[in-house]
C-alpha cells in the first residue's frame, strides 16, 4: 500500500448529503449550486461566488471576466500547474512569467514589477503549497499600473495573509475543489469577487453564453433565451455542491491537521543535514496543500531524482510540484520561452520534492516518511530503507 502524496477524506455525512440529491428532483444547475455558492462566500468573506466545474475552469472565467484578450499579458508565476498559464492563452492572452521568492516559491514581487509593461491586463498571483504571497506588494503594484489582480488560491483554502481570508485578498480568486486539495467536489471549482459585474459575466459564460432575463421570459414565454457571447458549458452539478458544502464544515479540523503534520516534519527535518522545508511566513496562516523540501545534493550526496526513486520504490508517494511552465515544450514552441528566463524557479525545480500530506495521514505514517528520508539522506541502500519501512508498517 503506497502512503500517496495527497488523498481526499469522504464520510458517511459526505456520503448522505450526496444521496439526498440524487433523491431530489434537481441534479445539476439546482438550488445546491446557490447555497454552496453562498457558504463559501461568507466563509472567505466575499459578496459574490461563481460555482464551476473544475479549477481550471474557474480560471478561465476569471480571464473572461476581465476581458482579457488577443495582445493583452497576464503575468504569472512559473512555478504553478499550466492551468494558471493556460487560462490566459485560452482567452488569446499571452503569459508573462515571472520569478518566485527562494524561500517560499511563491510569486517574486519585484519580478512583477520588472515585467509589467503597458500591455498588462493582469498580474495572477500563486498561493504555491498553500501560502498566500505578498499581496500587499502585489496590490500596490496592481493599482499603480491599473491592472486587476487575481489569486490562484487553488491550494490556499483555508488561509489567511495578515488576518484576512484567502478568498478576500485579490479582484477575482480562485479554488479548486480536485480530490487532493482541502475539499472535494469530486472536480469543480469556484471564484469568489466583490464585483457584481464580474459575477454576472461569469455566471454567463459558464452556461454557453446564454443568459436568462426573467423579465423578458415574463414577457415572451418562459422558451426564452439569449446567447450573448460565447460561453463554455462550466456547469457544475448539485450534488457535487452538496458534497462540497459537507467537506468544508470538516475544513477547520482538517486544516489543524495538515499544520500539525506540517510541524512534525519541520521538528524532524531541522535533525536531518540537507533536507530543507521552505519557509513559513509569520504574517500567513498556511493550509499546507503541500508540504514540499529542498534537497541540497552537495550534503546529501543523493540529488532530488535519486531520493524521489527510492522512496517511490518503497510506497511512499513523493511527488515534484512543478516544472516550471515557461519550460514546457507548448510554451518554449508558442512563445519562446526557456532556460534562464526565471532562475530562481528553476534551481528550485532540480531540488524540491512533495512529501505526503492529507488529513487522514497518522503519526506512523509521518515517522515511516521521515525514517525514508533520513536514510536515503545519508545514502543507505535501498533494500535498508525497505526493510525500515517494512518494520515500520
């Protein structure tokens, strides 16, 4: 049995609450999508939230939301899933990517601030592992350039920057609801805004473009209807909000315990010469999607690859979050992109590594992962770490 990097925790209640709608009379675009919409709103703290059906999704609609466009740029950090480079190119845009912090891997203020010319639409900020960045810089920049800002706060939910709620820091944010993440609606996504405007526009093109005036119905039949613009089908369904709004009352106990994880790896590892935690900022509270080390291979001996194989090969489910996305071959052949454009990101892409992380991981667990990673730190064989983990389990 692998210990995986990531995993989702269903109950009976998750369980039950889906059952009830599939019992009901509403499957998709029902009430649910409404009330999960409005319970995460006023637990972020928002005014507004657009339910859709994936993370990848919500990011999308919050390009179309701002109307980004043919020539238009959208910075953002290379150290992310494509999706948050993808959601620009699928408007016409084109990605601007810019550096991370060292210590945290989340977007580089000042990189921003050296990339950002008058074609700048946007400035996407990653909540990478789940810490939010500066985003007091990074509001102050957006202001002086007259640009939106939007947090992909895909691994944040959960977090807070400086007392706020992520969910309430950016003009658009955006969650994902994948299994490995802190809630799950099996996929799904959603934006949270205190723009009615940018609301509206969202909740049309996730529906084909097709928008619904009652009024007018009123008037000429309820047949009616009108495509506006051109949509997607980002629909998601009443029981997937049913069971995202059963996760999210477990959302505070399971984010104590990724903390708690997160602690008894930072105890272990500050024993251990060569494996290194990235920094925790005190101004954030962290929700801990990842929990991701350095590997310093000139005191280790072993490099990143080696001890990703070796743990890989005793059921301990490491995992590299991310190669940089200017480095992916569409990027380097759509828009010239390469080697050298963001160093940072790209030394740290040959050093980190993702260890397990979820709520329903034990203590033994955790002591089977750092056991693995102790040995494989001083170069132990491999058949010496089995049998650790072996006894361990």
């Amino acid at each position: 049995m692998m210990i995986p990097y990531g995993r989702q925790t269903i109950d009976e209640e998750d369980i039950k609450a889906v059952i009830e709608v599939l019992r009901s009379d509403w499957l998709t675009t029902g009430p649910k999508v409404a009330e999960f919409e409005a319970v995460l709103a006023r637990y972020v703290g928002a005014n507004y939230a657009v339910a859709v059906s994936s993370g990848t999704a919500a990011l999308h609609c919050a390009m179309y939301a701002l109307g980004i466009g043919p020539g238009h740029e959208v910075i953002v950090p290379t150290m992310t899933f494509a999706a948050s480079a993808n959601c620009v190119v699928y408007q016409g845009g084109i990605p601007v990517f810019v550096d991370v912090a060292p210590d945290t891997l989340t977007i580089d203020p000042e990189d921003v601030e050296r990339k950002i010319t008058p074609r700048t639409k946007a400035i996407i900020a990653v909540d990478y592992a789940g810490q939010p960045g500066d985003y007091a810089a990074l509001r102050e920049i957006a202001d002086r350039h007259h640009v939106a800002l939007v947090a992909d706060a895909c691994h944040s939910l959960g977090a807070t920057y400086r007392g706020r709620s992520v969910g309430s820091l950016a003009d658009l944010n955006v969650f994902s609801f994948h299994p490995v993440k802190h809630i799950t609606t099996g996929e799904g996504g959603m934006v949270t805004t205190d723009n009615e405007t940018y609301a509206k526009r969202m909740r049309i093109f996730r529906n084909h473009g097709i928008t619904y005036d009652h009024r007018r119905r009123e008037a000429q039949g309820p047949w009616f209807y009108e495509m506006v613009d051109l949509g997607y089908n980002y629909r998601i369904t009443d029981f997937q909000c049913a069971l995202g709004m059963s996760q999210l009352q477990k959302l505070p106990l399971w984010l104590a315990r990724r903390q708690e994880i997160a602690r008894q790896y930072d105890a272990a590892f500050a024993e251990i010469k060569g494996i290194t935690p990235l920094t925790a900022k005190v101004d954030v509270r962290h929700a801990y999607h990842l929990y991701v080390v350095r590997i310093n291979q000139d005191e280790t001996g072993m490099g990143r690859g080696e001890f990703y194989q070796a743990l890989r090969s005793q059921g301990i489910g490491v995992n590299v979050h991310y190669v940089p996305v200017h480095l992916h071959p569409f990027y380097q052949e759509r828009f010239g992109t390469g080697w050298g454009r963001c160093p940072v990101a790209e030394s740290a892409y040959e050093q980190i590594l993702s260890l397990p992380m979820y709520p329903a991981m034990t203590d033994e667990e955790i002591k089977i992962v750092v056991q693995a990673m102790e040995m494989a730190s001083v170069k132990e064989p491999l058949i010496m770490i089995a049998e650790a983990v072996k006894s361990k389990k």
